[in-house]
C-alpha cells in the first residue's frame, strides 16, 4: 500500500515554562526550571507541595465569563494551544475543506479539576444534588477534542485518546497514521492536563510517586540523578498541525519536520512500574525507527521519558543500551521534564514539540538538575546541565505511562 507522507506544519504550547512556543522553547535552551511551591489550592496539609504550574495564565484573554463557564481548565488550555497552533500553520480555514480536516486530542485526566469541585460541593451542602448542567461535558476526556472541532468547524475524525501518561503521545501517533491512510488533509492533535488539585497530588502522592523535595522545588525535578525521589507534577498543553505533505507543500506552508513513524506497545508487566528492563521501550523505540524505514545507527537524539522517578530512569536506559548497542553512547538523550515536570497526559505532546525544535535547530535541550551520577544508569550522553549543539537528522520521542502502554514518535528533518 502506497502511505501518504506526513509533516508537521503548526504547533502551539502552554507549559509551566513558557506560555507559547517561543517562551517555552528559549526556557528549554536556558534550563529554566518551571517547578515552585502550590499556588493554585492550599496545599500546607498535604505531603508533596510543590508542582510545576503554568504560570500568568488569564482566561479573560481568551474566553468570555460565560463561555468559560462551560470549560473545564483542561479544555481551556487545549483550545488556547490549538489556536496558536493553527495560526503558526498559517492555515486560512475559509480555504481549506474543513471536513477533511480532524482531531485527535489526548488527556490522562480530563476535566478532574470540575469533577472534584462538583463533589466537594455535594458533600459540603449535605449531599444535596445541585449539579452544574455543565458538570458532565466539563469533566468527560473527549470534550477537548469535541470543542476544537465545535469551534472551528472541522467535520473530520474526532476523538480523545487516553492512555495515561502516554495519552497525547498516542493521539500524535493516530493522526499520523490517519492522514498516511488517507483519511484526512490536516489533523489537529496533542493533547491536555490539568490535574494540579489536592486530589491530584495527594493521590499521586500516595502512590510515593511525586518528589516531596518542598525546601527545594527548582531542583526537585532530577531525572537520572542518584538522588531523585520522584517526578513534580504538572500542567499545560501541546498542539501540533499535522498535514499530508503535498497539501502542504501545494499551500506554500512551512514545515518544521517530516513525522516518519510510531512504535505502540505494551509492557505487560505492572499498573504502574516500567518493565525493568524496558522490554516495551525497546520494543516500541524498534517499531518507530522500522516504521520511519530507517536504521538504529540513524537516530541521533532521544526525548526521553525520564520522569525523575527511581525505577522508571533505570528501565529506559536499559532499553536504549540493549537496542542500540554500540550506537547508544552516540545517541544524545535529555529528559525535558527536568524542567517542564510531568504532564501526563499532555507530556508526549509537548515533548514532541520539543523534539521537532531539535531536530529543526540543531540543538537539544539540557537535562538540568544533575548533581551526583548513578551507578545503576548506563553512562549514557544525557545533555546533563546544558544544551548539545549537534547535527540532528532523525530523533525519537519516549512516552510511557500507567498501565505498561509506551509510545514512540519517529520525526526527520526536512
């Protein structure tokens, strides 16, 4: 079969450390950590109080009084990313046939931040049913997805994909085999979170999955580090333009890259824990660069998944020296979430985002916050503490989460 070939033409970002893509990008280059003490709720009772919030976000901007009303947060920053998005594509939709235009917006999470206000709301008026109408379409996961194509009018695919962490990582990847299918021009796809709430972080909390580093938030966000002691938890969106390469070399757009390929698989191992010798990873690392129909000597950066958690950044090195071989140690690897914590569902896109700059610009990303080697971590080139000025033709994108599902996006320069 004859597949269509993919770029990616728009993207758009909301992220504790840049509130569009130019912000978030010089951020990444100068390791600016976007983790600090709660300020959204109260969180002096809880265990963990520190996140990594999106910071001078203003809804009046963007939306009316009533019209946020009906928004979840997580809905908000969807829109307000996918709207930079499509004026970064330069899309003009009066020319363009919107039903051949789709989207696939990923979340973890949904619109929790609505589901806990309404129940606790409930409780505190003594279980007396006064439930918002909005209750439901502000909290279900696909209604992201269903409000871009609401407000823009686009009449092709629609759906939310949820897969934890891996959630927008997953909508990149159907979008991508969408329009190499035919399916659709454009696709609209990345995804969402905002689970910065007491719920959110005292259930993750509990789980001894967040850093309770709170004397020290900046730095507490340490992938591959001896000392790390979990991930920071946060919040914001990413949304990428996605279009078969002829319509969009028929346009005039630009193009930031070529995406080549994806690897889906499955641990199938623990609801929570990596395979600890990253079986899926590497599975899925394979599949991508099989798929892109290139070889393992060609990838020359990895966004890792690297969440800062202790088994979690033993397992992926593992998988990268196990598939790699000789080639891993001339393989320039970073973990983003150094600097941005962990999105959830949001982190595949917006670490994908940040691997098209690299592979765009010829410069990746440090991973800040190293101070003492591990000895159980491959000595792999982890960009440690500042940016890696190389050539970079052909990179990968991790995104692993709960349940044992791991993704793998494949992107080229073009």
């Amino acid at each position: 079969m004859n597949l269509k070939r993919v770029v990616v033409t728009g993207l758009g970002t909301l992220t504790p450390i840049g509130n569009n893509v130019p912000q978030f990008w010089d951020s990444l280059l100068k390791g600016v950590s976007g983790a600090g003490l709660i300020t959204h709720f109260d969180a002096s009772s809880l265990k963990c109080r520190i996140a990594a919030e999106v910071k001078g976000y203003d809804y009046t901007q963007h939306f009316d009084r009533k019209e946020v009303r009906t928004l979840d947060l997580f809905t908000q920053y969807g829109l307000v990313v996918v709207d930079e998005a499509i004026k970064d594509a330069g899309l003009d939709l009066d020319k363009t046939d919107r039903n051949r235009i789709g989207v696939v917006f990923g979340t973890g999470m949904g619109g929790c931040k609505s589901f806990q206000d309404e129940l606790f709301s409930f409780v505190e008026g003594n279980y007396v049913p006064r439930f918002s109408p909005f209750f439901i379409t502000k909290t279900i996961g696909d209604i992201c997805a269903g409000q871009i194509s609401i407000k823009y009018g686009f009449r092709g695919p629609n759906y939310c994909t949820t897969a934890a962490c891996a959630s927008s990582a997953m909508s990149i990847a159907d979008s991508f085999m969408m329009l190499q299918l035919g399916k659709a021009d454009i696709m609209i796809t990345g995804g969402s979170e905002a689970a910065i709430i007491p719920v959110g972080i005292g259930g993750f909390a509990s789980m001894r999955a967040l850093s309770l580093r709170n004397d020290d938030p900046a730095t507490a966000s340490r992938p591959f580090d001896k000392d790390r002691d979990g991930f920071v938890l946060g919040e914001g969106a990413g949304a990428l333009i996605l279009e078969e390469y002829e319509h969009a070399k028929a346009r005039g757009a630009k193009i930031y890259a070529e995406i080549t390929g994806c690897g889906l698989t499955a641990d199938a191992y623990h609801i929570a824990a990596s395979h600890p010798e990253g079986l899926g990873a590497m599975l899925s690392m394979k599949q991508a660069v099989e798929d892109s129909g290139m070889q393992l000597t060609d990838v020359d950066h990895i966004n890792t998944h690297g969440t800062s958690t202790p088994v979690g950044d033993i397992s992926e090195p593992r998988a990268i020296v196990a598939l790699f071989g000789e080639h891993a140690d001339k393989i320039t690897l970073n973990s983003t979430k150094s600097m941005t914590g962990h999105l959830l569902g949001a982190a595949g896109a917006v670490e994908a985002i940040a691997t098209i700059l690299a592979v765009k610009n010829d410069v990746i990303p440090p991973t800040i916050n190293h101070f003492t080697d591990d000895p159980d971590i491959a000595p792999l080139d982890f960009s440690f503490n500042h940016p890696t000025h190389r050539r970079v033709d052909f990179a990968l994108s991790n995104t692993f989460g709960f349940g044992g599902h791991n993704a793998t996006l494949a992107f080229r320069k073009i």
